[in-house]
C-alpha cells in the first residue's frame, strides 16, 4: 500500500494526548495519529451493496438531525409480524414458493435498514455526536 503525506495542525491538548498515547503504548507518533484516524472514519461503502453505494456516501452531507432519524428508524410492526410469520412456517416447511419470496424481500430490507442506521450511526459518531 502506497502512503501520502498530509501537514496537520492540531490543537496543543489533541497533540498532547497522541504523544501520551505513543509513549505509553511504545509506538511512533505516526502510528497513533494513523490508527486514529483510520479508526474513527466512517466504515468504507466499497462492500455495501453497490445499490445503497451512492445513498449511503449521501449520507455523510446529511444534518445530524436527518442522521438522527435515520438511525432511529424502526421496521413497520407489521412487517416485523409477517417475517416472524414465514420464520415460522419456513421452519416448519410449509412456505409456498410466492412466500418463500415474501420472505426473503422482507429479510433484504430488514438488512438494508440494519445497514443504513449502522451507517448513519457511524457518520454520526465520527462528527462527535453522542450514540449509545
């Protein structure tokens, strides 16, 4: 992998704590300053789904107040009924082709909404706001 140089300015306090970080930890300043870095952005969306790419990269313009929503979203409750539902009769053999597809429908968009809060959680982290 091939490495950049970037000239930061960082507050005193900031630099401080990387340097005690470093010497307790035995490590160059570099590393520390590149590990948290590294550490802090927002997970890469080159492994998303490439459908949710370029809504999930649009995500990193949005207010924490959008962010917010978006993280908090919940699955309808009766959409949560119906997949608990085929969980049920797929456990016990007994769904038909059309609810086999029902199914997994219901299953990606719980996975999508699972990975937009996850990301919106993640933005939202790496601005400073408080998460659970």
């Amino acid at each position: 992998m091939t490495s950049t140089s970037v000239t930061l300015q960082l507050p005193e306090p900031v630099f401080s704590y990387l340097s005690q970080v470093a010497i307790a930890t035995k490590r160059p300043l570099e590393q520390v300053v590149r590990q948290s870095v590294e550490g802090n952005l927002p997970p890469s969306v080159a492994t998303a789904p490439a459908e949710m790419r370029d809504e999930l990269l649009a995500m990193q313009a949005m207010s924490v107040e959008q962010l917010s929503r978006i993280a908090a979203q919940q699955i309808a409750p009766n959409d949560q009924a119906r997949h608990l539902e085929l969980l049920e009769k797929n456990s016990a053999g007994d769904l038909t082709p059309v609810e086999q597809e029902e199914l997994e429908e219901l299953r990606l968009a719980a996975d999508r909404l699972m990975l937009r809060k996850a990301y919106a959680w993640s933005v939202l982290r790496w601005r400073g706001a408080a998460t659970p």
